[in-house]
C-alpha cells in the first residue's frame, strides 16, 4: 500500500485575528487531488486535526467534507489519531459511523490496547498494513501520581508510560502479523516530541515541557515499526537520521515564525518492507513574510512587495536605533493602498527601553518561560533552598495548564 503522512492541520487557527478557512479548506481541496494522482490507498493523520478542543462549525464543516472526499476517492483508509488539541471525545463521537467510509479515528486511548492496533485491507481482503493508531497520551492517562513526587520522578513515569505503551500496540501488531501469515509492513502513528525534534521558533509549537520532560528517545520505534509517522511538531523532519522516523510536519505556517518555511506531506510505499519516502511539497495558499531589521531595510521590502502586488501577511519587527515612536504612522503610509497587510508591529526599541537594566541588549522574547521565572525569583530575593521546590511547582502547573487547555501554548 501507499501511503500519504500528514498531521497539525489546526482547522479553525486564527493569527492575529484572521480566520484561516480559505486556506485550510485549499489544502484539503489540494490533499484530495494528491490522494489521487498518487493512488495513495492510506492516509494517516498524526493528530491536531483542530487547532480547539471546540471546533467552530465551520471547521467541523471542513473536517467531514474532507473525510465524505477522501472516502470517495482512491484511497481506500483513513486513520486519524487526537492530537494535544483535539477534544478526545469530540472526535471519538462520530467514530463508529465513520468506520462505514473506513476511516478509523483514535481519539483517546482505550482499556484494552488492541482497540489501537488496525490491520488494513486492500480490495480483495488481502492484510497489507498495520497501524498502530495512538493518540495523544496525557500525563493522567499513563501516568498514576502518587504524593511525594518530584518533577524528576513524574518525568520518569511520564516517559515510562509512554515506552510502556507503544510497547504494548507493538507487541500486538506483532502477534496480528504473525497470525496474517504476511510479511507486511507495521506503521506507529502518534503525537508526541521526541528527542532530537526540531521546532520551528518560540511562537510556533511552544515546548509543552520543560528541559527533557516528555521527549521521547527515537530508538525504542526503532526495532518494533517498519515507519513512524509522527505529529506535533511542525517542521518536517527525520529524526536523528532515523530516515523512517518523521514528522510530516504542519501543511500551513501557522505563525510568522513558520514563515517562508516548505510546507510538506510524506509519501511512502514500502519495498521489501523498507519505506521510501517521498516529499510532495504543499503550495502557499496566504503567504506570511516577517520583516525584521532597522527602518530602511524595512521600508526597502515594503517597497517590493507593494510594487509586486503581494497579498501577503506581515510581521513587522523594527530593531533600528532610533526609538520611531512613528513606526505605526510610517508604515501606514509605507502600503497605503496595497494588498499586503500588517497583522502585528513589534518596535524592539522601545520594548528594550522599557526593560530594567539586567536585561539590558536583551528581548524579552528571546528568555524562555523558565528564565523569566528564575529572574522572577531573583527579582524577589527567594532564597536559593527554595528554587527546587519553586521550580517544580513552576513546571508542574505549566504541563496542567498546556494538557488542560491546549489553547494556553
């Protein structure tokens, strides 16, 4: 079978007060023709399917449309697993009615672990691939808390249930294989970070986790699946020179730190049981552009643009010397009249000005939450045997508060 991986669709995402829509429901237009010009029989999506656990109508709308499209054309499955801001439940409502159009979605994980592990047909019954659909694991999914626990302790189970777990779908897909008496392929499909995953910038996918928590080693897929398709991080990627570890990464940027990035989908079709890859690169639908420097190099790219006609989105970041307490009226008048639009203004000067003298030649949005913490606790003269407990209890409600309310990141 051959095979299309995709994830982070984050249908509904709003940047700076603009709806998405147009450019989701483009992508998804444009998904369906790849399907078919590349007989692709599997789609596998690794989850954040929505960018909300409350979806609006118009992104379910989205959703269902694609999958009715999906089901009718070439490809003979689908199988979706919850991302960090999916609704689990959300998803699963409709689960058993779309198994009818053979898309199988995995919004939460079950009590019994082979309810994750499909074996896909091709038209005349054959088994020719397993999936081992996992979704999203929250920490009080896998994770039994106990009092007395540290952060280091809770990252250890945390990381121990998810090991556990893919362990178990694997040793399973193992055994459906066995049974099949066919030598086919074995496919995880998740939604996690892994050590050595790269992200895209500080306001694109946020580290959920502080230091190491929650990033997987990539060795323990590296026996038990012919191919993992990864989701949640929104570069695509290998990871770690595993060439059949991927991140098919986000198909939209979806901030301005994602601008300018390709934006991909992974084909593969399996030879001899090894997956040979391919990149179809997915078409700019709304293009972003940050401008960042001093005024002139600004005004330069303002000037090109306006002159070509783009329609582009803009992030204007100005880093001059002189304060330009005018910034906002020089780039009105910068694109009077023109198609681009400037969604967000950032004047790094004045923002620097503001700042105390420790952090001088500093930006604020170059320090990482924890940073900001720690000068938090200096700023207040916490005693230094108090920033353990402190810095637990720091990471501990940020993990509640990304797992709870994925809309926080």
């Amino acid at each position: 079978m051959r095979l299309i991986h995709t994830s982070d669709w984050h249908l509904g995402r709003v940047l700076c007060g603009k709806k998405r829509y147009e450019e989701s429901e483009a992508f998804l237009s444009w998904l369906v023709e790849t399907i078919r010009q590349n007989d692709a029989e599997v789609l596998l999506v690794a989850g954040d399917v929505f960018d909300s656990s409350a979806p609006s109508n118009r992104a379910q709308g989205l959703y269902y449309n694609f999958l009715r499209r999906a089901a009718a054309s070439v490809c003979r499955h689908v199988v979706i697993v919850a991302g960090n801001h999916d609704s689990p439940s959300f998803l699963n409502a409709p689960k058993e009615l779309l198994k009818a159009m053979d898309v199988h979605v995995l919004g939460g994980i079950s009590e019994d672990p082979e309810e994750e592990v499909l074996t896909l047909r091709d038209g005349h019954g054959n088994p020719k691939l397993i999936v081992c659909a996992v979704p999203y694991l929250r920490d009080r999914d896998i994770r039994l808390a106990e009092s007395g626990e540290n952060a280091t302790d809770k990252e250890r189970k945390l990381l121990e249930g998810i090991r556990a777990h893919y362990a178990a779908v694997a040793a399973i897909a193992e055994r459906k294989k066995t049974e099949s008496g066919a030598a086919i392929p074995i496919v995880a499909l998740g939604h996690l970070f892994t050590n050595g995953g790269k992200s895209a910038g500080q306001d694109s996918e946020r580290e959920l986790y502080v230091g190491s928590l929650a990033r997987v080693a990539p060795e323990i897929f590296q026996e038990s699946f012919n191919y993992a398709a990864f989701g949640h991080l929104h570069v695509p990627q290998q990871v770690k020179g595993f060439t059949h570890i991927r991140y098919s990464g986000s198909p939209l940027p979806l901030s301005f730190g994602e601008a300018g990035q390709d934006k991909s989908v992974c084909l593969v079709e399996f030879r001899d049981l090894q997956p040979i890859t391919r990149l179809i690169s997915v078409p700019v639908f709304q293009p972003l552009e940050r401008l960042q420097g001093d005024w002139p190099k600004i005004d330069h790219r303002l000037r090109e643009l306006v002159a070509q006609g783009s329609r582009a989105w803009l992030e204007i970041i100005y880093e001059g010397g002189e304060n330009a307490g005018d910034l906002r009226e020089r780039l009105r008048a910068a694109t009077n009249g023109a198609s681009v639009e400037i969604l967000r203004t950032k004047n790094d000067r004045l923002v620097s000005g503001m700042l105390e003298e420790s952090l001088a030649g500093e930006r604020l949005e170059d320090l990482d939450a924890e940073e900001v913490f720690r000068r938090c606790l200096t700023a207040h003269s916490v005693p230094d045997e108090q920033w353990p407990e402190f810095l637990d209890a720091y990471r501990e409600t940020l993990l509640s508060l990304r797992e709870d309310d994925p809309r926080a990141e």
